[in-house]
C-alpha cells in the first residue's frame, strides 16, 4: 500500500470495508470492530414490525444512527474540500448500503431534510 492514494491509511488506526455492492470504505479500526461483524454488514437492522407507523419510526431512527455517522452530509463548519459534491455523494451511497437498500439514496436525501427540518430549532 505505497501508493499515495493510501497515504493517509495507517493499518492500525484504520480498516477496509467492502460492502454487498463492492462499495470500498475506509473507517476507524474501533469503529469496524464495533459496527461490522463481518465485511458488508453493519449492525444497522431493521426489525420486521408489521405496524406501518414503528416501521417508519425505525427507518427514521436508522436513517439518523447512520447519516450521524458520516458528519460531512451534515456538519457545515467541516472544510469545504471535505464535504464535496463527490464526496456527498459517496457518502449517502454509503448511508443507503448500511440501511441495506430500505431508501434509495434520493429519498434518503428527502426524509434527511424532512426530519432535519422538522426538529431543528
């Protein structure tokens, strides 16, 4: 891993994720050893409630648990070269894998900035 795409990759402090789309990730090793049992799994589930109005609290609270997670979608006081479009982008594809597909990425975009909007004050 001499390549200068790895520079800042540092084998003890970080970990690769490969998920069930082939999506490559780098996290923090402690966060990997917390959230991923095994390689394109994260511990984001969904419990199976027949009940429409849980079902959609759950897939509010884990679209929340996962989009805290990736503070570039939210955080503006983060540099602009870290929050790019690009990056954004990667980012919500991400947020959709460990949801494990429930929302496309647009209306994970749209239901981000429906809770966002309903509860900041």
């Amino acid at each position: 891993m001499n390549h200068s795409c790895f520079h800042p990759f540092d084998d003890e402090i970080n970990a690769f994720n490969v998920d069930e789309n082939f999506i490559v990730t780098v996290v923090m090793r402690e966060e990997y050893d917390n959230n991923f049992s095994e390689p394109g799994t994260s511990t984001c589930q969904l419990t199976n409630n027949k009940d429409d109005e849980q079902q959609e609290v759950n897939i509010d609270e884990l679209l929340i648990t996962c989009v805290a997670r990736k503070r570039a979608l939210f955080n503006y006081r983060l540099p602009a070269n870290e929050r790019s479009n690009l990056k954004k982008k990667a980012l919500w594809q991400e947020v959709c894998n460990l949801m494990g597909g429930v929302l496309s990425v647009d209306e994970a975009k749209r239901r981000w900035r429906y809770l966002r909007d309903c509860y900041m004050v």
